[in-house]
C-alpha cells in the first residue's frame, strides 16, 4: 500500500493552497510558514485543532477547500523523482502492481473514510486481501504508520516526504527511507 500525499506525490502546494483559501473565507489570515500543518492530518482535524472550528465550522471549511482543490489544487502536484523507478523495479521484480496500481482508494470528498485505518480497510477489502501478513504501508506521516500499524500491518516511512526521521521512528515505521529507491531495496530484501 502505498500512501499518496508526500509519498507517491508532492502535493504540498495544493492542500496548503486550498487550506488557505478555506481559512480566507473566514477572515482568517494564516501565516504562510505554518500551514505545512495540513499536510498529513485529515482535514476536519486540521481546522478544529490548528483554528478551534466547532463541528460546523469544521464541515464549511472542508467545503471552502474543496471549492479550490476540486479545480485548482488537484492540480498542483508532481510526482517526486525517483517514483516511477521504484515503482517499476517493484512491478518487474514480480509485484505486478498493474501499471502500477491495482485499485486506488483513499478518503472520500465527502469526508467519510478519512481517518488512515478505514481507507487501507477499504482498499485491502477491494483488492480481496484477507492476510494482512503479506501487506506492507509506504507513508510519509506518523498517521500512516499508526493507521496501519492499528490493523496489524508495518509501515516503511518515506523520509523524502512531509514527515521527519523522529515522527516516523516515535510512530513504529519498521525502516526508513531517504529515496523511492532505497524504499525499492528495501522490500525487495
């Protein structure tokens, strides 16, 4: 499994951009050096404990964000160098991951399945995987070493992504990676 934001993807300029377009709807200035905050966490978190939103200020600023992400922020990605190399040594060493993926899942825009367990329960329930023992995460945050680690599956961390050595190593990341392709080399022993 591997996460998308700041693993597979950097992605930082979109998500920050569309956090800070929602904040702007409610008069809130942010200071641009703090909103790397967002990257990670899922949104309604994000808003209720970096700006104290109740529940219902929580659901309009997720609507505000996706307002800029669904036609803007989407778009301000890139995939970090070195992906598509690990990811094809993995597919030619006999991972056939479909070109490179079987099945992409992941949170919904309507906020449902964002908490890290529930998309990787989703997606492992899709791709018909019943024995978690032979799956392995890839992410970048402590939320994806913790939501795998909740089901009983290692994480690696993506140390070239939006976490740190110390945040991955505190969260049980069972190896960590500066590169794709040391990821790569990793699991393939």
């Amino acid at each position: 499994l591997f996460d998308l934001d700041g693993t597979l993807t950097e992605s930082g300029e979109g998500i920050i951009n569309s956090a800070v377009y929602a904040l702007k709807k409610f008069g809130i200035e942010p200071e641009m050096s703090t909103m790397t905050k967002f990257l990670g966490p899922p949104l309604k978190d994000s808003f209720r404990d970096f700006y104290g939103f109740d529940d219902e200020k929580c659901e309009q600023a997720v609507k505000y964000y996706r307002e800029y992400y669904t036609t803007k922020g989407i778009f301000e990605n890139r995939v970090y160098e070195g992906v598509e190399d690990c990811l094809k040594m993995l597919s030619e060493a006999g991972l056939h991951l479909a070109q490179y993926f079987d099945y992409i899942g992941g949170a919904e825009l309507d906020g449902s399945r964002s908490v890290k367990a529930d998309v990787i329960v989703h997606t492992l329930k899709n791709c018909g995987v019943n024995d978690r023992s032979q799956v392995i995460m890839a992410g970048d945050r402590h939320h994806d070493v913790l939501g795998a680690k909740a089901l009983g599956i290692d994480c690696i961390g993506m140390l070239y992504g939006y976490g740190t050595r110390e945040e991955l190593s505190k969260a049980g990341a069972v190896y960590i990676a500066q590169t794709p392709l040391e990821a790569a080399k990793w699991l393939l022993g």
